[in-house]
C-alpha cells in the first residue's frame, strides 16, 4: 500500500470514530438536575447573629464597637477551655 493509501485509511477510520462518539453523545438527552433550594438558617445564639451582621457590614465593621465586643467574646468563646460555661 502506497502511504496515500494509508492516509485515506487513517482518515476514514477517524471519521468513524467521530461519527460514533457524536451518535454515542447523542443517544440519550441530558436532563438537568433539579435545582434545591434550601431555607435559610437564623442562628438562635445572639453572638452567631450579630457575627452575621458583621459580615454583612463588611469593611464598615471595623469601626463598629458592636462588632468589636461580638469578635472579642468569639474569640473568648473559640479559647477558652471546652468544660468552662461562659455566662452569656
């Protein structure tokens, strides 16, 4: 065989696997998966919804006194030893 031979070949044979991956891909269409929506959470603990406030506030919190009181008791809260209850 004579490499133009060869090259026609090599080309049909490629044609055909391109033919079959895009019959392969187009078999079954693609359903979407249903989108969830999931409720939001109000935090019950006071300190969680002002620490939400703050991030809401974004930059404008480091200013804000409230803030300050609510990263410091976070903070006290993250550090303190595990059998220690904090009164609120």
């Amino acid at each position: 065989m004579d490499s133009n031979m060869v090259l026609r070949l090599g080309a049909v044979g490629l044609l055909g696997l391109m033919l079959f991956g895009a019959a392969f891909a187009l078999r079954e269409p693609d359903v979407p998966e249903p989108i969830r929506i999931f409720p939001a959470v109000v935090p019950a603990d006071p300190l969680a919804a002002e620490l939400t406030r703050c991030r809401k506030l974004g930059l404008e919190a480091a200013g804000n006194q409230a803030c300050e009181e609510a990263w410091a008791e976070s903070r006290a809260r993250f550090f303190s030893p595990p059998n220690v209850s904090r009164e609120h």
